[in-house]
C-alpha cells in the first residue's frame, strides 16, 4: 500500500512544511503518514489554509516516511551543495 | 552609467509601495495565492522549492560599487549571506521571505535598482556584451541602446502580457559577446557603407525546448529607428503569437509557423503604417543618454609591457591569470579583468556577501566604481590600470577569487538546478562542481584551450547547454537523475549553432566521464592550433559519439 505524507511551502516565507498531527511542521519527523486517499483530502484541506500555506501537494515515501523521489528529498533535506545546506526551519 | 532622474525615483518608490499593499492583502487573505502569483511575478518573486527567489535586474549587467554593496546588504541582512549571478546578467536570491520582499526592494530602490520584468511574459532587462564601452574590438558602444531600451520597455503598457517572455540582447564590438542569434531579438551594432550607425537585426532566436539560430530581419536598421521597428516586431508577435500553448508561445515558433519572409512582411507593414524611418528617437535624447556612458578620463598611460612581463615570470599564479582572465582594453594602459566565480568545486556564479563588498572595494579601487555582471556568471572589472593588475590580482587572492580559468573548460556555466529549481529534473551544480574538479590542473586547461561548457537542470536550458562547445542536459529517467552530452554548440554570432546529442543519457558520474573521453578525442584529433570547437567542426560527432560508447 502507497503512503503518502502532505507537503506545502509556508505562505510567509516560502519555507518547507509537512502536514503534521498539530497542523504543519518543518520537521518530516512530526509527519504524518496517510493513505492516498487520506493525503487527498489533507491536500484539499489545506486549501482552507490560505494565508498559512500555499501549493500542498502529496509525496510518496518509503516505510521511514521519507520520499521516495530525488526531488522530494532535496525538498526535505534541502540543497545537496556545501556550504549552503542548512535549511532554516 | 546612468542616474535615476526624478521620474525613475518615482516610478521605484510607487512600485515598492504598491507590491507592500499587495503583500499585506496576500498575508491577511484578501488576495488568494491564484490572484497574487501574477503581482510577485511582476516583482521578480518566485516560489521555488525549499523558499521564495527573488531575481533583481542588473540592467544590461552595469553595476557600481555602490549597488554591489546594496545587493550584499540585501545578502546579508534578508537571505543567507549569499548571491547568485545568472546567465541573464541578474542576480538571485534564493531565501527571502515573503513579509521582508517589500523591505528589500526598499533597499534595491535606494541603489537604484529593482525586480520588476525579471519575470513574467514581459520585455526583460535587455542583456549586452560584458565588455561594453571598452572592449578593443568594439564598433559603437551598446550601452546607450540598452538604456534607451529599457526606459522604452519598462512598464510599455501594450507589452506587459506578451504570449510569453521577451529576450533582446545587443552586441557593439566585432566578437559577438551577447549571443545576439539565440534571443528573440538579437541587434548587432553595425555601420553601413556611408559609415552610419545601425543594427543588424536578428529575430526568433532561443534555447528551451525548441532551440533556434535567429534569422535575420532586417540587414541594416539606422540605429535611431530602432525603438520604432521594435515596437512593430513586438506587435506583430503580441498579435499572432500563440498563447494556447505556453511551449509553443515563444516568437521564434511564430517565426518557424509562418516564415521569416511573411514575418518581415508584417513588421515592416506595421512599422510603416506608424511612421516607419520618421519615427526616430530624438538626437538630443540619444546625445543625453550616451553622456551617461561617456568614456572616464583616463590617464595617459602606457601599456605596462615591462611590469606584466616580469611579474609574469616572477609568479606562475599570476602568469596564467593574466593570460585568461584580462581583456584588451581599448585605452593604452588599460586592461578589462575578468573576476571569475568558477573556483575549484565551486558553486558557478555564487558570490558571498563579504567578498561582493570586498569587489565593490576593488572596484573603487582599481576599476573607476564599475563592474559588470556576465552571462558567463562572472564579474568584470572593466577599467583596471595596467600597473595596478598584480596589485589587484594579489587582492583578489586573499579573497579566492583569483581563478584563472575564463573561456576554459572549468569556466562552467551552470544552472541553479534541482538543488534550488522548481523546474528543474537534475541537479546541476553537483555535476559541475565535479568537472572542475577534474579539470583542475592548470596545465590541463591550458592543453585543452578555449572549451565552453554549459549545464543546464532541465530542457529549459537556463544553462544555455545548446549552446556549449560541451553541454550536460539533466533528464528524469525513471525518476533518477541523467545526463545528456550534447556537443558542438557555439553562441557566437558568426558561427552561431546548436550542439548536437551523442547518445543517450548518463548517470552523473558517466557524464564527467563522458567530458573527459571528448576532451580526449579532441586532444587526439586536433590538426595544429585548433580549438575544440573547430576540430569538432572538422570530424563531426561520430567520433565523439564512439569513443562515448566504447568508454561505457
């Protein structure tokens, strides 16, 4: 079965979130795991978020919670590059 | 360079006012994000994947050392201490956050500088050749044009909403060092038999999906008419343009779908029905525009054939900086540096705050406060003092930006990729910085002379890869990263062409391999004093394309 987690940018700053059990988090780790069926409906709940969160989309990822894409992944970790890698939560 | 007047100050001041009202009502929810995009867009503001983007105009890439200092302020105290030079002549910030943007263009207003038309279906700032005004080989110089052109299409009412985005790039000197033939609109400052000043005009130039060599539009426009016959170019297009389909929106398919001659038809129909030659900028306009890039006052110097020849053999280091990155001057005594963002492993085009303020020292110091920004995504000094080139070079090495590798093959024009791209299928910075690496050693690059090579993150080609003698195309192939080698391209104007696939794509570590089996083959079949891009035209690509596949 596909798990999903559900992922936005922060309307203030552009910055990464995922949905979590208490609204949105910056860390993958409070993530919350769905089903397609259930991320379906996250992502069309944040559309009630308007001035909190902007392009909430659902992301595939493995048994650990993280995506399976190399996309995604850059996405939570931020860019591969030294020295500017850390992203600011 | 140019001074605001009263009007552009106004004109700044209201912008920065309206996009902080737009800002405001997007944070309390009376915008919604469908109504917003198209208003940040305006303003250079991008949503890319871990943040904002910002994209400031550098126009027609002039810089003084006072704006260099606003841009590592803007670095400094709302992103993460670092900018990156675009292929465009521009900058970008890549972690701004939305309620400081308003702040920031604040801050770009006070150094006369701005967003607006880095993004969207717009004129943009229209780029030049980085060595404008000073260059030994230069016909006229382009930077009044590029100024008489950006007054005429900032904020041009009729072409705020083209079918897509709009790209001019204008060339003045003998060595095209614009690209005029991949814009969509390419000038080319020439003189006539009479010895009047023109354009050769180029239209349906591109990269992107749908790469093209510009046709040519016109061979010889006086240059006082240009404003006119742009405008009816840009009609023409904004007319019959396609706007069904965003890939198929760009005027060099106008230009594929009807035809050069049916396209040169209409213009010069629309041009006529307005005017036609009587719509002419006002000589005494011209005149007060090119006093703004009237030459400085240089000092009667000599050239500094003795120094540079004794600090050349006194230090390898410098040798071979001199030898790459210093451009003839146009004025005896002087010299255009080259400032390059290649270091070994290096992010291309990145600049940290304290090294921009530390060049914008340099710049008052040795280059009258200007600078250039490069397509290249390098800086350039344009007027060093001869005499003063070791003391310069040796201020440039306490700061690592003292590479010597300009037009070499660890000169690497690179995209920001999937690292930073919404875009983007690739990374691109990872597969660059491991090319330089590679290609490190001094006397490599000095064997290997002149190679462009270009990488761009997806088919968008911000890395102009159809246009290095050596390109790198980052693909999705399956949902992992690849890479296509293409080969052969050439941005200059007379040998103007789109490089040519050799296969298909690669995982990273493949690709750099594959660049080293090419400059391999070169090396091999290279007749005299060739360069790679002329052995590449003598034998073509198969040979390339075999060794590629043997070393796989």
């Amino acid at each position: 079965m596909t798990k999903q987690i559900v992922t936005a940018s922060r309307l203030a700053d552009g910055r990464v979130l995922f949905r979590a059990p208490e609204g949105w988090s910056t860390d993958i780790r409070d993530a919350l795991m769905f089903t397609p069926d259930e991320a379906a409906a996250a992502v069309a709940r944040a559309q009630g978020e308007p001035t909190r969160v902007v392009g909430a989309y659902a992301v595939d990822v493995d048994d650990a919670g993280l995506p399976l894409l190399g996309r995604e992944r850059i996405r939570v970790f931020g860019p591969t590059v030294a020295p500017y890698s850390q992203v600011e939560a | 360079m140019y001074q605001y007047d009263t009007f552009d100050h106004q004109l700044l001041a209201d912008r920065v006012a309206e996009f902080s009202d737009q800002v405001d009502r997007r944070l309390s929810g009376a915008l919604t994000e469908d109504q917003f995009r198209p208003l940040r867009l305006m303003n250079g503001l991008y949503l890319e994947m871990h943040a904002y983007m910002l994209r400031v105009a550098i126009p027609y890439g002039v810089l003084s050392s006072r704006q260099l200092r606003g841009l590592a302020a803007v670095a400094r105290t709302w992103d993460k201490g670092y900018g990156h030079f675009t292929t465009r002549q521009n900058i970008q910030f890549n972690w701004p956050r939305l309620t400081d943007v308003p702040q920031i263009l604040q801050a770009l207003a006070d150094v006369e500088m701005h967003a607006i038309q880095t993004s969207g279906a717009c004129i943009r700032n229209v780029t030049i050749d980085p060595f404008a005004g000073v260059a030994g080989d230069e016909i006229a110089d382009p930077r009044p044009w590029a100024e008489i052109i950006r007054q005429w299409s900032t904020l041009h009412p009729e072409f705020a909403f083209l079918p897509r985005k709009f790209k001019i790039a204008i060339s003045g000197a003998i060595e095209d060092r614009a690209a005029v033939r991949f814009h969509d609109i390419g000038l080319r400052v020439i003189r006539n038999d009479a010895g009047d000043l023109g354009f050769r005009v180029w239209v349906g130039g591109g990269l992107g999906r749908t790469p093209r060599v510009a046709r040519e539009l016109r061979e010889f426009l006086p240059a006082a008419q240009i404003l006119g016959y742009l405008e009816a170019a840009l009609r023409v297009y904004n007319l019959h343009g396609r706007r069904d389909n965003k890939y198929k929106a760009r005027i060099k398919i106008l230009v594929d779908e009807i035809g050069i001659e049916a396209y040169r038809d209409q213009v010069e129909a629309e041009w006529h029905a307005a005017g036609g030659p009587t719509l002419e900028v006002p000589e005494a306009e011209i005149a007060r525009v090119a006093d703004f890039f009237a030459a400085p006052d240089y000092a009667n110097l000599p050239d500094a054939t003795v120094e540079l020849a004794r600090w050349r053999a006194a230090d390898s280091g410098f040798d071979a900086w001199a030898t790459h990155n210093i451009l003839t001057h146009r004025a005896p005594g002087y010299a255009a540096v080259t400032i390059s963002l290649k270091p070994v492993g290096g992010i291309p085009g990145d600049i940290t705050a304290d090294q921009m303020e530390a060049v914008a020292d340099l710049a008052d110091r040795y280059s009258l406060g200007e600078l250039r920004a490069t397509k290249e995504q390098n800086l350039v000094l344009p007027n060093v003092r001869q005499d003063q080139l070791h003391a310069l070079w040796s201020a440039l090495r306490s700061l690592d930006l003292e590479t010597a590798n300009k037009g070499r093959i660890t000169d690497i024009i690179s995209c920001p990729g999937q690292d930073y791209c919404s875009l983007a299928n690739a990374r691109s910075i990872p597969v660059a910085q491991e090319i330089s690496r590679r290609f490190a050693d001094r006397r490599r690059l000095d064997t290997l002379g002149p190679i462009t090579l270009n990488v761009s993150g997806c088919i968008n080609a911000c890395g102009h890869h159809h246009v290095g003698n050596i390109g790198l195309l980052g693909v999705d192939k399956r949902g992992a990263e690849a890479y296509q080698l293409v080969l052969g391209g050439d941005a200059g104007e007379a040998d103007a062409s789109v490089a040519q696939i050799t296969g298909r794509a690669m995982t990273a570590e493949e690709a750099v391999d594959a660049v080293e089996v090419a400059a391999a083959v070169y090396l091999d079949r290279r007749q005299d004093a060739e360069t790679f891009i002329q052995t590449f035209r003598r034998i073509g690509v198969t040979p390339f394309k075999e060794a590629i596949d043997a070393a796989r």
